[in-house]
C-alpha cells in the first residue's frame, strides 16, 4: 500500500524558503500526478500546485506563480515543494496529495508544518 | 473568498440525515467533477466522494454525491458522532487553469 511520507516541521524568518519533500513510501510514483494544498490555522484547502513525475512537467496556481517550485525525484519517488520570500501568511500545512485523472485527491500525506515568523 | 460556496456549518442529530451544498459556476462544478473530502480535527483530509457521485472502496454507503448544473451536494444518512469533520468539495476550475475547494463545512452531530 503506497504512502505519501512528508517531511517534518519547518520554521523559517521571513524572507527565506523551505523545502518540503514527499517521498511514495511502498510503492513509485509510476504515472500519477502530484499535487500540493495548503491550509493555513483554521482555514480551508488552497492548492498550489502539481507535478506529474515521469514528465517532470509542473504547473502552478497563479497565486504562486514565481514563487513556488515543485519538482521530483523520479530515482527516490520523491516529490518536492520549495517556496521562497516566506512571509508570515504562509504559515500553514502542507500536503502532497496524489491526484488521479479525474481531478480528485486520493491519497494524501499527513502534511508538513511551516511556521513563517521573525 | 473560495471560488465554490458552502455553508459554514450544518449540524443533525445523530441518526438523522444532513445534506451541504456546494456552489460554483460553468468554469468549475458546471463542466467538471466534483470530488468530497472529510477532514476530522488534526489530521488530513480523506476522499469521500469522486467523480461526482462516486464512492472509493472504504467508504460508506452512508455518504452520497450528486451534481446538478452548477452545484453538487454531499448527503450523509444515519448519522453518527465519529462523523463530526469539516467538508470539503473541490473541482477544476477551466477558466483559472487550477484545482479550487470550497470554504469547507464543519458538520456538528449534536
């Protein structure tokens, strides 16, 4: 059964960047897609982003356009989310989450905290 | 401001039925699936429903989808207290070229 293991809690200064991984534990990555969704304290779901990792091909929400970078290791199963000027309203989970054809999430990590602050 | 709308809160009592309505528009719910999520305090989500009215293995025929137009809702019969989450519905949205969510709904089973 594949797992999605992320990385662990991040605090970063404001005007840094942190990198999350997502490593599919029992299994590869094989031709899903990756997606990643943020949720800040007490706020819903914002997807960011996603990679499809045999292609090596990433797209972005334009919110984050510029200031995201999603990318994967085809050798380790891994995926990673780096986001850089972190400013204290990124502080939130992050979650990679595997996203089938249809657009839906089917599998998702536990999520990595970052906590943005001076 | 989420692109789909939901309520904020619903709440039944357990037994009872409760359904929570997701509102978009022809650029997400109109011409794409909705998927459901159920997120229980502290942890991550989980899907529930998919392809509009699609239920994976695992879960429950309590939980159903349905899609009409511009709007999808989720229905959960015979309720119960482990059933106390926040629910999310999300889709393609065509015209952002993103996945968007709803604001979520913090279902209270009294």
């Amino acid at each position: 059964q594949v797992q999605l293991v992320q990385s662990g809690a991040e605090v970063k200064k404001p005007g840094s960047s942190v990198k999350v991984s997502c490593k599919a534990s029992g299994g590869t990555f094989s031709s899903y897609t990756i997606s990643w969704v943020r949720q800040a304290p007490g706020q819903g779901l914002e997807w960011m982003g996603r990679i499809i990792p045999i292609l090596g091909i990433a797209n972005y929400a334009q919110k984050f356009q510029g200031r995201v970078t999603i990318t994967a290791d085809k050798s380790t199963s891994t995926a990673y989310m780096e986001l850089s000027s972190l400013r204290s309203e990124d502080t939130a989970v992050y979650y990679c989450a595997r996203e089938e054809s249809g657009g839906y999430f089917d599998l998702w990590g536990r999520g990595t905290l970052v906590t943005v602050s001076s | 401001q989420s692109v789909l709308t939901q309520p904020p809160s619903v709440s039944a009592a357990p037994g009872q039925k409760v359904t929570i309505s997701c509102s978009g528009s022809s650029s997400n719910i109109g011409n794409n699936y909705v998927s459901w999520y159920q997120q229980l305090p502290g942890t991550a989500p989980k899907l529930l429903i998919y392809d509009n009215n699609k239920r994976p293995s695992g879960i429950p025929d309590r939980f159903s989808g349905s899609k009409s137009g511009t709007s999808a809702t989720l229905g959960i019969t015979g309720l119960q207290t482990g059933d106390e989450a926040d629910y999310y519905c999300g889709t393609w949205d065509s015209s952002l070229s993103a996945e968007v969510f709803g604001g979520g709904t913090k279902l209270t089973v009294l």
